[in-house]
C-alpha cells in the first residue's frame, strides 16, 4: 500500500484555501474514487488524468486507487486538480519521489494528451501560496499572470512529462520573472471636449476627491464623452491596488491588461442585478467589483432596471458587495466611483433650446422617478450638461490636456493623503469635523442651503466632503464660503 500527498488551492470567492490531494493505491480491482466533496468537472478529472499519464509515457496503476481533496467540506470546482492528481498517482505508485513534492504546489488542467491548460483564478492561488512560502507549478499560459505578487516562486509548465522531469532532477525549469510595470496608455484627452467648462471642472473635483458624478443634458452634448477622459486624469494605482483589481479579473475570467491603470467598466443598460453587483450559484465578480479602485460608467442611467440601480445603495457606502446564497456568503471588494449620464426627459431634448419637446410633466416625473430619492442622494455632483452652439463647436482654441488637469488632481490627492491619509470621499463624520471646520459664515451658509433644499444628513455629509476637495484643489487649508457656494451649486437634482 502506498500514500501520497500533494498540495493545491481551491478557488472561493477571492481566495484560494489550501486543498491537500491525498492518493492511496491499496490491492484490489483496479477503480478510481474521488471523494471530498467533488463537482462534475473534478469526478471527471479520472479520465483526464489517466489518458495524460498514458500519453505522457508512464504507467497507470492497475490496483485501487482512492483520492480524497481535503478538508472534505469545502466545495471543489473545476480542472484545477487534474496536475496535483497526476502527480499524486505517480508519487504514490513509485515513478516520482514523494520527496519532491515538499513545499510544493500544484494547479492546472490536462489535456488527453498531458499538456496544461490555463485555470481561472490563478492568481489567487499565487497569493495565497507565496504568504506561505511555497512555490507554485502553474500551466505556461498563467505564468505571467501568477508572478504578479513580489517574492512569487512560479513555474510555468506546457507539459505533464516536462514537470516531471523537473521533480526527477533530470531537467531544469526557470522560475518566471516578475514583469509587472506600470502601463502608459494613450487615453483619450480632455483637450478634445470644447466648452462645458463647468462640466470639466466637475470631472476635475470627482477625480481630486474620488467623487461619484451625475451629467443630465440632451443627447450629443458629450456627456460620455467627458466620462471616458475620466481615468486619464485619476491618480495612477499603486502595487497593491493593482494586485487587488487583476485578483477580482482572474476570478471573473476576465482581462486586465493595463497594470497599474484604474479600470473603466461601462455596462450596457439591459445588464441584470447579478451583473451589475455579482452572483450566480458559485458567486462571481460582477462589474461593480471589476471596476474596483476605477470607475464605473453607467450611461443612460434612466434605462436600467429601477431594480437593478437599487443594488447600487450599498456599495456605494460601504464599498464592498456581500453576495448570500443557501450554501455560502462571498464578499467582493467594490470601491468604485460612480460616472452617470441621463436625458432630462424620454425624449432627451427639455430645455435645448428647440420646440421638439412634447414630453408631458407627467411623462417627465416617470421618466425621472426610475431613479429613487435614496440613489440620488448618495451621488455627490449632479451637473448639467447643455446643448453646445455651433460657434464653440467651431472653435479651433485648444482647451486643457489632461495631463494639466491631471497635475491638479495629483496634487490635491497628496495634499489628502497627507492630512487623512484617505481621499475626501472616504471622510466619515468625525474626520469631516475634524478636517472640515467651518466658520460662522459657511456655517449660515450651508444651515440656509438645508432648509431651502431640504437636504438629508447625508446630502449635508457629502456637500462637506465635496467643499473639502475644491479646498484641497485650491490649496486652501480651510474650506470658505466659495468652497461651499460652488459645492451646493452641484446639487441640481437637489434643487429641482
């Protein structure tokens, strides 16, 4: 009788728990059993393996074979056992030493052939493996993506008998260099968007503060137009951050292709609740989550579901999205900032100047009733976007670059981090005190806006924060009666 054991990592959620792939070979019928909790894709994994190690050139025990993944309750998924159960089998049969296997771990699917697949989630499985100090064998393909973590030890594999021979000693395999670096792309310029000003210096105050922003205007006045020159003036990301948005990637199966870039994720109006936040029988990332630490740009807001922008409450104040199922409770990471783009009225043309509107009251306070009190409420700058004429359209003056802009940003973002150590937008109320100190004017000020808007306390939380970011960008340490004046002008929503 023989014993062997191997190490792997799960995948749940963000995190890959350690799974120890114990094989036995005992005396009897020749079988192969799975236990510990396997789904289809794992129970499957016999008939993979045992074509790979055959074409691979060794030999498949003819005896009893008995396979546990523990710990035994935890769910497996997927083809990422198939390597660590190949080796398993070959450990416990004598064709590799089990010595070799020590502070080890194994991930990967097998083709009949004995070749290596990508998984999804590797990179978790890095993280988790490089806290505890082991290497990791990954397949070729998540090579580059799994030597993100710095102190990684990854192997790339393309094949079943390559490894093997690398854990014989017989052949030598280059641990895969770390190459991730930050990415300069060319992002679209504000110096393309003519006029809106007042637009521009909204967009400028959502990124110094990481402020979530609302543009209404009548259609082709370039409200998406100004939301995609959003991440060209955020703050690049730094190593950790990176790390943590092309983790929630992996897990989604999805691309991140610009390392240390904020993501931009712009769903389309017909996407569903568990698209947006996450979910599914084995809860996935939704784009809420991929568009952590980035933005999320949802244009004609009006046109979601009223139920699907409902989800957004929570993550908008917590900035993590806690997904419940019968079985188990996933959270994701979901610090995103809010861009939204609206019509004022169904047929998008109230207040243009022309008589094109026939758009009803009524229709109008249906149209804009798809968008609730509280969701409004926790959106810090509701701007108008108007009609252009054709004189400014014409207008050769080139306007401010984003990198200009971006300088602006930069600085109020470290004037933040060295006060707080947080960006405006993550003040709580005891911070904004004391961070926030208003005089007796601002205070009469902002006392006589509550009472004429009828502002909530959170409306009231969020004018203070907002004031606080046009202070920083005008590198005042107080927050003054212009601050404050140019803060509630962004509530138009508000005072409609």
């Amino acid at each position: 009788m023989s014993l062997a054991l191997v190490y792997s990592r799960a995948a749940l959620g963000l995190h890959a728990p350690l799974v120890t792939v114990e094989v036995h070979i005992s005396n009897g019928l020749p079988a192969l059993t799975i236990v510990g909790l396997p789904e289809a894709a794992v129970r499957e994994s016999k008939d993979r393996v045992r074509s790979a190690l055959i074409n691979a050139g060794f030999e498949f025990p003819q005896r009893r074979v008995t396979i546990n993944l523990a710990p035994a309750d935890l769910p497996k998924e997927g083809g990422r056992f198939d390597l660590p159960i190949a080796l398993g089998i070959l450990a416990a049969s004598g064709q590799i030493a089990t010595v070799s296997l020590q502070n080890k771990e194994f991930v990967g699917e097998l083709a009949l052939t004995g070749e290596l697949r990508p998984i999804v989630g590797v990179l978790s499985a890095s993280l988790a493996a490089t806290k505890e100090g082991h290497a990791l064998y990954v397949p070729f393909a998540n090579a580059q993506e799994a030597a993100y973590p710095q102190q990684a030890q990854i192997y790339g594999i393309r094949h079943l008998k390559e490894l093997c021979g690398c854990l014989l000693g017989d052949l030598a395999i280059q641990a895969t260099q770390n190459k991730q670096q930050h990415h300069i792309v060319n992002s679209p310029d504000l110096s393309d968007v003519k006029g809106q000003h007042r637009a521009r210096r909204a967009l400028e105050i959502a990124a110094a503060g990481g402020h979530s922003l609302l543009m209404m205007g009548p259609p082709g006045t370039g409200k998406t137009l100004l939301a995609s020159r959003l991440s060209g003036i955020l703050p690049p990301l730094d190593d950790n951050q990176s790390i943590e948005v092309a983790t929630i990637h992996s897990v989604a199966a999805q691309n991140y292709p610009h390392f240390g870039l904020p993501p931009f994720r712009a769903p389309h109006h017909t996407a569903s609740a568990p698209a947006l936040v996450g979910g599914g029988s084995n809860p996935k990332p939704g784009e809420i989550s991929l568009a952590h630490h980035g933005v999320l740009f949802l244009d004609e807001l009006p046109e979601f579901d009223r139920k699907v922008l409902e989800v957004l409450r929570e993550p908008l104040e917590s900035g993590q999205v806690v997904i419940s199922r019968a079985a188990k409770q996933m959270t994701f990471p979901a610090a995103f900032q809010l861009v939204a783009a609206m019509n004022p009225c169904p047929c998008g043309f109230l207040g243009d100047g022309s008589p094109r509107c026939r758009c009803t009251p009524e229709q109008i306070a249906r149209y804009r009733g798809k968008l609730s009190g509280p969701l409004l409420d926790r959106i810090d700058l509701h701007i108008e976007v108007p009609a252009l004429a054709a004189s400014v359209l014409r207008d050769n003056q080139v306007s401010e670059s984003s990198a200009q802009v971006k300088e602006r940003v930069l600085l109020a973002r470290q004037r933040q981090q060295q006060r707080q150590q947080c960006t405006n937008k993550n003040l709580t109320p005891r911070l904004l005190d004391e961070y926030c100190l208003l005089g007796e004017k601002e205070g009469r000020l902002l006392d006589q806006a509550m009472q004429r808007l009828r502002l909530s306390a959170r409306a009231y939380h969020r004018i203070l924060r907002v004031a606080r970011t046009i202070a920083d960008l005008a590198q005042s340490e107080q927050v003054l009666v212009p601050h404050i004046t140019e803060a509630i002008g962004y509530r138009l929503l508000d005072r409609q």
